[in-house]
C-alpha cells in the first residue's frame, strides 16, 4: 500500500494537486484553519479563540488517525482543505462526517472545494468502507449548500439556533451522502 500522500496524489490538472495531509503538514494546516476560523466564523462550529492555542502535537496526530483525513489542496502552498472521520462509536461505526471544510478566499471558485469533497468521499467510501456521511452547514452559506448537493448530498434537516456567533442565533443545515460500498446489515 502506497504511503497516503502518494496515494492520494491528483495530476494537477487544474493548477492545483490534492493529497492528504500528514503530520509534518501540521503547521500549514493549522494556520489555513485558523484563518478559516477568523475570516468564515459563520461557518463553523469552532471557534478561532479555542483553536488558536491547540498544540501542534495534538494536530499532528489528528492527521495521523487511521480511522480519519483530512485533504489539502496545494498551488504550491496549502489553499484549502476539508475533514472527514469515521464515527467512533460502536453503533455508529457505518458513518462518518465532513468537517472544516475551507477554501482559502484568493483561490476560491477554481473547483477547489468541489475537489476537496470528492476526494473525502471516495476515501470514505473505498478506504474506511463507510455507509454514509453526514456534515453540517449554516442554512444561508448558499455556496457551500450548492457545493454539497452538487456532489450528491441531501438536506435531512434544520435545527434551529444551532451556533451563537457574534451574539447571534445561526440555524444549521444537516445533509447525507449515502455511499454506494458501504457494508452493513440489509433492513
Ligand atoms: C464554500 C467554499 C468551500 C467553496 O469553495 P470553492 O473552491 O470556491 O468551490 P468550487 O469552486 O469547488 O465550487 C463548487 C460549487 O460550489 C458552488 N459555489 C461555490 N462558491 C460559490 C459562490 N460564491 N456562490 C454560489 N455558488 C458557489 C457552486 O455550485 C460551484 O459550482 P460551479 O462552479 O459549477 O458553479 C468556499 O467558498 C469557502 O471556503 N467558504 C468559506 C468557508 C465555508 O463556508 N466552509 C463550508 C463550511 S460547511
């Protein structure tokens, strides 16, 4: 089996070449999230204020978890990545979830984020063998929404006054992708 960076490598097509992150990406990694954290806070769950201080450590080995990725898109330095992670529990091990989803705002509307989601799809599918995925999203990010359904997710439901951001109430979209190798048991 090819080391995950090699693995995930994507010709470059496009000006751009996704790849998963490894531990010693830590540190770009978290400086694009921490800007993603400032300058999009409406779209996440995380604040800047609880991130900034998270230790590099503890980065490297969320990069490092087999049961998870994240992926980077590079041109040549890191300009966006997203998450995906199985969850953990014993019930639940058939899905996962999006998460930290970001595109760094010069490089935005180049097929960037659509990349992104593709490339943690088919991980979650062909690699952790996954049944389906879920995220969540601010129900008037319109981008990102577009962006989902275009690669197949589905809205399952609004929960209202899901975030406070800026002394605000923010409702969430929850979406599903169900994937077509996941095993699991028949209804
Ligand atoms: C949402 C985001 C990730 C999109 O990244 P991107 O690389 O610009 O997206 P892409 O170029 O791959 O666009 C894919 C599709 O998304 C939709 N989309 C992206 N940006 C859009 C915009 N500004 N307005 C409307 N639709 C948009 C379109 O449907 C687009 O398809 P098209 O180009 O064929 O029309 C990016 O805008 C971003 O990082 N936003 C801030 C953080 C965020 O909202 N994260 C999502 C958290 S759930």
């Amino acid at each position: 089996m090819p080391a995950p960076a090699e693995r995930d490598a994507v010709p470059p097509a496009t000006g751009y070449q996704i790849r998963r992150l490894v531990e010693t990406d830590a540190a770009e990694f978290q400086a694009l999230r921490l800007l993603g954290l400032q300058e999009s806070s409406q779209a996440f769950a995380a604040s800047y204020e609880e991130e900034a201080d998270t230790p590099m450590s503890a980065i490297a080995e969320r990069l490092a978890d087999p049961e998870a990725a994240v992926f980077g898109a590079f041109d040549p330095a890191l300009i966006g990545v997203v998450g995906v992670y199985r969850q953990a529990k014993a019930k639940m091990r058939h899905h996962g979830h999006i998460w930290g989803m970001y595109v760094h705002p010069a490089a935005r509307r180049r097929g960037v984020g659509r990349a992104l989601v593709l490339e943690a799809v088919d991980f979650a599918a062909t690699a952790l063998r996954l049944r389906y995925l879920t995220l969540g999203v601010n129900v008037a990010n319109r981008a990102a929404i577009d962006l989902y359904r275009s690669i197949g997710f589905v809205p399952i439901g609004v929960e209202r006054d899901f975030l406070v951001v800026d002394g605000l109430f923010q409702d969430e979209l929850h979406m599903r992708c169900d994937l077509p190798q996941g095993p699991g048991p028949s209804r």
